[in-house]
C-alpha cells in the first residue's frame, strides 16, 4: 500500500509534508524521511532514557521537537506521573498534525505543555531544566530547518548549560558519530557520553544518543545506564 500524502507545510526556506499509510504516519523535510511512525524504537527508548536520567524525582525536562508524538509518549509514560514536560516545536504544522492525526493512543490526555517556538529561546527564558532532550534532528547538524545549526555550535550549548540544573542532562539524538560537536560540547563546559540503540535482533547499533552532563558522570552511573565515557 503506498504513502498518501496528507498536507504540506513550510518551514522557513524547507518543506514538510504529512504522509498516512494504514493509520501510520510519516514526516519529510524536502523529500528526505525525517520519521516514520512505523519505527519509533529510538524514540520509545529516547524517551525511557530521559526519564531514567533525570537526577531528580520531579524533573523539569524541555523536550525540543514534537515530531510524530512518540517520544514524549515514552517519556510520560516512564515518568508516571512524576515531574513536568514541556515541548518546544518549531512547527505550527506539526503541532496541529500532532492534534488532529498524529497523536499515538498511548498517549492519552497528556499532561506535557507544548509551545511553538525555538527551543533554544525557550531555554534562554530564563528556566533551569533537569534534562533537555534535542529530538529534532537526525543528528547535530541542521536537517528539519537551517536555523537548527545554533543549537550545536559553541553559543547554543553554552545557552543550554545555562538553562540547566548544576546536575543536570543535555541529549541529543543522533543517527551519527560527530567528534566535532564533542569538542563543542566539551567546551562548552559538559562531560560527555554516548549510548548506543539497537534494534531487536540486530548486532549493530542503528544510532547513538549523546548524553552531555553538566558535571562528571560517576562510573556508578555509566555502568548502570550503560553510557560509553567520550
């Protein structure tokens, strides 16, 4: 059966298009997949992962990019009622396809406030967030809009330290290895890991998330969350 596209929407200079196939949904950014609600295990396991690495037992947590809905799905659904989420997404588009298609039944009545807007200015509010979590991306390089570039350069990972807790997480989801962005990051004054995501039944992993800590990991908590030192 193939794609049906739904709706279409411009994102700066960049095109968005919605696309359904049996109930699922699909996002492309200039004709290139940018998610597909038929494989959302990053997302579920970014999700689990944040709630699992809040230091806190009522976390502020800023989750940049809504996408298809899916990982603040994983991310309520993990932190069982604890803590408060709030989505910034650049889209107004992908907001309303969130309201009106996308939405994953998991979610229910959600309880996260989502803002249209750059959550690189929503984290410069003034806040001071637990974790932050950087879902809009394929990686630390622009893809859904060209404006994304300041969130991994010096400036933007200096602002989001800022607008971190002294304990808290920086994450960033990434379909690659980019030792630049470390030495960014490193800069900008994080202690930084990795975690690699499999898919079931495969060896390999089929991407990392980036886990930027705002003071050294414990070896106690490498080992448990399983975090690969950089």
């Amino acid at each position: 059966m193939a794609w049906i596209h739904v709706e279409s929407a411009a994102l700066g200079d960049s095109v968005l298009d919605l696309y359904e196939r049996d109930g699922v949904y699909m996002i492309r950014v200039d004709g290139w997949e940018l998610m597909n609600g038929a494989y959302h295990e990053s997302e579920d396991r970014l999700g689990e992962l944040a709630a699992r690495l809040a230091r806190s037992p009522d976390p502020d947590i800023l989750v940049g990019g809504l996408g298809l809905g899916y990982t603040l799905a994983s991310l309520v659904r993990h932190l069982d009622g604890a803590g408060r989420v709030t989505v910034a997404e650049l889209s107004e588009a992908v907001i309303r396809w969130f309201e009106r298609h996308t939405k994953p039944p998991s979610l229910g009545d959600h309880p996260a406030r989502i803002r249209q807007g750059d959550v690189l200015a929503i984290a410069a509010e003034g806040s001071a967030f637990d974790v932050i979590l950087l879902d809009v991306d394929n990686g630390p390089e622009p893809l859904s809009a060209p404006g994304n570039a300041a969130l991994y350069g010096a400036g933007g990972l200096g602002t989001l330290r800022r607008a971190l807790t002294p304990d808290g997480i920086l994450m960033v989801w990434s379909a690659f290895e980019d030792p630049d962005f470390i030495a960014r990051a490193r800069s900008a004054g994080f202690s930084p890991a990795s975690l690699p995501v499999f898919r079931a039944g495969r060896a390999e992993p089929f991407h990392l998330v980036y886990v930027l800590s705002a003071w050294p990991f414990p070896t106690d908590e490498l080992d448990r969350l399983g975090l690969q030192p950089l």
